[in-house]
C-alpha cells in the first residue's frame, strides 16, 4: 500500500469496544485507509470516506 501518512497518535483503549473520534475537517474529499495497530503487533484496516 503506497500514500502518506497524515495524522499519527497513541490512543489509551480499554479492551471492548471504544469509540475514536477524528477530526477530518481539513481533509480532502475521497478514501482514506484507516490503521489501527495494537500493542501485540495486531493491525486492522478500515477505508473511510470523507465528503464534505
């Protein structure tokens, strides 16, 4: 998978689900891959669409 990375940050989570609010107002309209990493090594991709 080839792109920048456009925002990074370490989130506090408890085990369960939990809600990650994102701020997207100064992104450009269209797709998005949104990586999450846990502490164990374990990823989980999203794609995620912006439209203002």
């Amino acid at each position: 998978m080839q792109g920048n990375v456009i925002n990074s940050a370490q989130i506090n989570a408890t085990q369960g689900k939990n809600n990650i609010e994102l701020n997207v107002q100064e992104l450009a309209n269209g797709m998005y891959h949104l990586m999450l990493f846990d502490n164990k090594g374990n990823s989980h991709v999203e794609q995620v669409m912006v439209s203002h």
